[in-house]
C-alpha cells in the first residue's frame, strides 16, 4: 500500500493534501480555542467591573449625600451665588 502511495500521483496528492489539512484544522483549532479563551477572561473582566462599580456606587451614596435635609435643597436656595 505504502508503495502504491508514493507512485501513484493522484494518490500521493491526496495523501499531501490530507496532511497540509490536518494541520491547518489543528492551527484553525487551536487559535479558536485561544480566542475563546480571551473572550471569556475579558468577559469575566467586564462582569466583575460591573460589580464594583454598582459597590461603588452605594458606597458614594452613603458616604457623599447627606440624608438630613440640608443636600442639594439648600444648595438650590441661593447659596451658589455667593461664589
């Protein structure tokens, strides 16, 4: 068979054309598999992102905007004009 292989031209050909082939589905694989890979780093990237900055968020809330009455009310009564 293997004698067959290397004489016959139409045969060799596709033998060839096999290898080549299987080595581009390999590299083909393998660069979407990294790919793949480097979407989902990044989608858990964007995800924990989006978490703390809904953290930050409530943290700037409770820390920034006074709950006593006398926020942006009292800024709105005048007090902008004195500056």
């Amino acid at each position: 068979m293997q004698l067959l292989l290397m004489t016959h031209p139409k045969i060799n050909a596709r033998f060839i054309m096999n290898k080549y082939q299987t080595i581009i589905n390999i590299c083909a694989g393998s660069a979407l598999a990294i790919m793949g890979w480097f979407a989902r780093t990044l989608w858990d990237a964007v995800q924990e992102l989006k978490q703390d900055l809904s953290k930050l968020w409530e943290e700037l809330a409770k820390d920034y905007v006074p709950k006593d009455g006398g926020g942006l009310k009292s800024l709105s009564a005048g007090q902008w004009c004195d500056v």
